[in-house]
C-alpha cells in the first residue's frame, strides 16, 4: 500500500518536514516514491507548500494520506 506521510529532514531541535509519497512499509526516512512539499512547524503560522496537482493524483490512485497530512491537505485547499 502507498502512503502519503511526512519524513524528518531538520536538524536536532529545529525540526522541518518534506511530504513524501513512499510505500506503507519502507521507515520513516527511507526510500521514498515522490516529494509532494514540505512543512514547517518552526514558522508562525506555520508554513506548507504542497504541489496541490499531483497530491490529487496520488490520492485519486489510492494513496492514504496520514491523519497529520490529511489536515496540512485540507489546510492547504483540498
């Protein structure tokens, strides 16, 4: 199964994430299928770029967001 689901890049303390398609049983920062954006909960607000089109496709495939993605979706318009 394929998930959409975030994956840690940011340094100790300082946390920053990309949104990553990746299949459901690959770790957490493991291989990955594509990049969707990235969020960053340092910033206030906080700040999520999403590539809106091809998370649409994802979805409309099969993919599952997580919950905490399925609300960064809806805030940024789907």
């Amino acid at each position: 199964m394929v998930k959409i689901r975030l994956t840690r890049i940011g340094a100790h303390k300082k946390p920053f994430y990309r949104i990553i398609v990746a299949d459901s049983k690959a770790r957490r920062d493991g291989p990955f299928i594509e990049i969707l954006g990235t969020y960053d909960p340092k910033i206030e607000p906080s700040k999520v770029e999403v590539n809106l089109e091809r998370a649409k496709y994802w979805i409309s495939k099969g993919a599952l967001p997580t919950v905490t993605v399925q609300k960064l979706l809806q805030k940024s318009g789907i």
